[in-house]
C-alpha cells in the first residue's frame, strides 16, 4: 500500500486493503438490539371509533421512544456492520452492483413524483410522460417496440416475458410445451419457465463455453416456445453465432427471449433487438444503478417487439392516439396484471433519472469501461481464468480450494468476493464482475485479495472471516428458517 500521507498511488502494487469490520454489541454481547428492544414507550391508538372487529384493533402500541441522534446511531452502526458498494468493492459477477448516484435518489423524492397510482390519468400527466419516456429509452436501448415497466424484478420480468409467449403461440393456435435454456443460465430462467408451465429443456455448453449449435439444433422443434439468453453469457462470453442460434430458433416457430441481466455489457454498443430477440427483460437495478432487486423489490421491464405488443400486461403506459397527452390502457389481449398498477414507480424514476443523466454517450463509456475492467482484471489473478476475451464479467477457478471459503476469506481483506459455485461448467467458480464504476487503483487493490487469498492454506480458509462482525454463519438455516420480525427473533 502506499507509504504516501497524501494517500496518493506512488507504486504499481496497491497491496491488500487492512480491514475490520465493527461490532456493536449491548452489554450481555448481543449484536446492536432492535429499536423496540432499546426503550419503549406507550401510546393510546384510540382504538374505539375503529370499524374494524375488536379482536382486530388495539387501543394502545409499545412504541420505541428514542432521540434523533439515538436513532440515527442505530443505523449507522448497523451500516458499519454490513458491507455494501459504499464500502468498498464488490464485484459480484451477475449481480452488477453498481454504485447508485445519489442525485437520483433526490429525484425519486421530488414530491410531485409520489402520486396515488390511483388518480385519473388527466391529473397524473407529468408521471405518466415519464413512464411513457422510460418506456421509449428502454426501447431504443434494447431494440425493442414496446415496453412493459410493471414487473418488479428481473425473474419476475423473466416470467413476464415467457407468459407473453405463450399468450402469443396460443393465439396463433399453437400449442407448444417446452422452453429451452443453456446449461450456464441463472436458476431463475428455469424457475421462471417452469412456473409458467413449461417443460424445461437444459443445453449442454459447447467446449468454448457458449451455445452447442448442434445441441441447438437437437432440442429445437415444433414443441419449443422459446429459448432464453443472455449474451454475453454468465462466462462473460459474447454468443458470437447469435444470428444463427436465432434463426434456428425462429425456423422452429420458437421465440427468443433475452435475458437483459448482462446489458450492461453491451449499452449503446449493441442490441438484443437487433440480434434476433423477440422478448428481454431490463433489471434496472444492475444496468441503471437502482437499488439491487433479489427478486423485488426492483424493476424488471419488459420490452417486446412489435407482434408481441396486444399481449403485454395492463395497465400499459401510451401517447394518447390524438396526440393530446398520455392515458393507461389494456393491450387487446393482455396476459393481465403481473404487479400493482404500473410497478414499482420509485425505482423505475432513479433508472429514467440516470439515462436521463449519461446520455447515449455516457451509457456506451459504461459499458466500454465495464469491458475494460473485467478484462484487465482478469489478466492480473493468480487464480486460473479460463475462456475470454471477456465482455462485463469472467469466471475464475479457485482451483483445489473451495470457492466459498475463497469467498469468505475475501471478506477479511474488504472487498466483497465474487459469486461463487455458478456457473458449473467452470470448476470452483468465481464469477467476477468489477463494473465500470471503479479505477485501476481498486481493481488492483481487488487482484491483490484475490492473490492473497490464493496462496493461503486450508486452515486460513475454514476459520474465515476473522475481521467481520459475524463470524461465518450457517447460510443453509438462514435461508431456510429466517427470521423476519422482531417477533420472530421473540420466539
Ligand atoms: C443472469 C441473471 N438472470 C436473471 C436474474 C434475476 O434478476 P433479479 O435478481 O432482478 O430477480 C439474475 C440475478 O442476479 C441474473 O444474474
């Protein structure tokens, strides 16, 4: 690390950054207690006047009675146990955790901007330009006609998109029961197909790490709805035989839908649309730095192109026919409501608000930076790296060792590790993606963890992390039996 006061770069190597998270913890070493468990305080609710049955009401709550400054400690301190883009690195391939500008989270709290979805359209023109404003940014982004804003999340836009499918074939009086997926697809292309009542039909990869072709071949027939991907692949690989893959499909009657998790790669540079895709999903929250999804709550648009258009869900968001400002509006054979109302408003503002911002060019320096970092990384591990070049991401093996433990024992250094274990088609996988957002100095400072972490031994690995506030924890039970609530930490 630099000797510099000034802390300014003098040497190529940025070292390993020194870290250790804080721990709060009360005087009988309990982690920094709920709000409700700090101090309370009772008040009358004034129950009686309630409509509603006595069994349901209560005349009186516990509230927590603390200081502003009490209150905002709680936070911060919880923020100084957890780790976040704000912190430091984090490249969490798939994921793109981009830091979130924090100017659009002052527009997202423009006042104006929080209206009752309810209100007629005449009162609500100025939201419902937006929309119709994102709606066309996102089109022209992905090459598509017409664009949905209502599903929360990309798997929920997943889903979306595969049910606009099937209205589609089944209004062209076809009846078709499989979806095709390549075996590198995130788990939620296949959930979402399943979901949707599809058989699922898993690719094999080809040895370069991208679709088979003659795999393809072999799976597509008059049974096959669609195929989903995402190109570049979660290799990090561009499917350079995407016209082909896409008129092989297309010849079969099938749809192609494009996961759009990996756009960041390819804004202003290149279009699904153009490629051949019928159907993507945006995740807002990887392209277009809002807050992150993991399901919702998010924004997974959806855009379609233009024969897919009668089937998107309602409300829709349109320019009057005469010209004379916006309306909402039920497509003519829409698959229906997929969320409330026209989604999640507040995150689909912060993507309007950072398009807005960077403009095509801005968005096409992302992306090229995205690149540029992912491949210059990539270059200076001492873990293996197979495949490549790489667009937005790469996948490194941890080789003999475990990639979780790799992961856990990257926590000790300050950096966020990389996903791990996926795809399978790479041994002890580190799917790894810097993004734009960050320069040489950090990327080194990332490669110098990984290299530290590379020529550690297993007794080093099992007992990581050492410096976070919670030691390793038991991730199986905390996904199965979480507790949600204070209640539920009660019991
Ligand atoms: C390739 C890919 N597809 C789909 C998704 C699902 O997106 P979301 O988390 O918004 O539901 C993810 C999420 O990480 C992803 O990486």
């Amino acid at each position: 690390m630099s000797d510099d006061p000034d802390g300014a770069d003098t040497s190529d190597d940025a070292g390993t950054l020194g870290y250790q998270q804080a721990r709060w913890t009360d005087s009988d070493q309990r982690y920094e207690p709920l709000l409700s468990e700090k101090d309370t305080t009772e008040v009358e609710v004034g129950g009686d006047d309630s409509p509603l049955p006595d069994d349901l009401t209560r005349d009186s709550l516990e509230l927590p009675a603390l200081s502003e400054p009490e209150l905002a400690r709680h936070y911060t301190r919880l923020s100084q146990m957890n780790y976040g883009v704000e912190s430091g690195p984090f490249p969490l391939g798939s994921c793109t955790m981009k830091y979130n500008p924090k100017f659009t989270e002052d527009v997202a709290a423009i006042p104006d901007g929080a209206v009752h979805p309810d209100r007629p359209d005449d009162s609500v023109q100025g939201t419902l330009a937006v929309m119709a404003g994102l709606q066309d940014y996102l089109g022209r982004i992905g090459g598509m006609d017409a664009v949905t804003l209502q599903p929360p999340a990309g798997a929920a836009g997943e889903y979306a998109g595969i049910l606009i499918a099937k209205a589609y074939h089944e209004a062209n009086g076809e009846d078709r029961d499989e979806i095709v997926v390549p075996d590198t697809a995130h788990g939620t292309n296949f959930a979402s197909a399943a979901l949707a009542g599809y058989d699922v039909v898993e690719l094999p990869s080809a040895e370069d790490g991208r679709v088979d072709l003659d795999a393809l071949d072999a799976a597509v027939g008059e049974d096959t709805a669609a195929l989903m991907l995402t190109n570049p692949n979660t290799l990090g690989l561009f499917e350079r035989d995407i016209e082909t893959i896409a008129g092989i499909v297309h010849d079969a009657g099938g749809l192609l839908y494009y996961d759009g998790a990996n756009l960041n790669a390819l804004l202003g540079r290149a279009r699904p649309g153009d490629m051949g895709f019928d159907i993507m999903h945006y995740n807002v929250h990887k392209t277009f730095a809002t807050p992150h999804g993991g399901g919702g709550p998010g924004a997974g648009p959806v855009g379609v192109k233009s024969e897919l258009a009668p089937f998107l869900p309602s409300p829709h968001v349109r320019e009057r026919p005469e010209g004379s400002g916006y309306e909402r509006y039920e497509p003519e054979h829409s698959v229906g409501k997929v969320h409330g109302f026209e989604g999640n408003w507040l995150v689909l503002i912060k993507a309007y608000a950072y398009i807005a911002r960077l403009g095509d060019p801005g968005l096409a320096d992302a992306s090229a930076k995205a690149v540029l970092n992912a491949n210059y990384l990539a270059t200076q591990l001492d873990y293996e790296v197979p495949f490549g070049p790489f667009h937005h991401e790469f996948v490194a093996s941890a080789g003999e060792q475990d990639a979780a433990d790799v992961a856990k024992r990257m926590l000790d250094y300050g950096v966020h590790p990389p996903t791990t274990k996926w795809p399978e088609t790479v041994g002890e996988a580190l799917m790894t993606e810097p993004t734009e957002i960050e320069g040489k100095r950090t990327l080194d400072q990332l490669a110098a963890a990984f290299d530290a972490v590379a020529g550690e031994d297993d007794t080093t690995l099992d007992a990581a992390p050492t410096e976070t506030s919670a030691r390793r924890i038991d991730q199986v039970a905390a996904a199965r039996t979480p507790r949600l609530s204070w209640q539920a930490l009660d019991e």
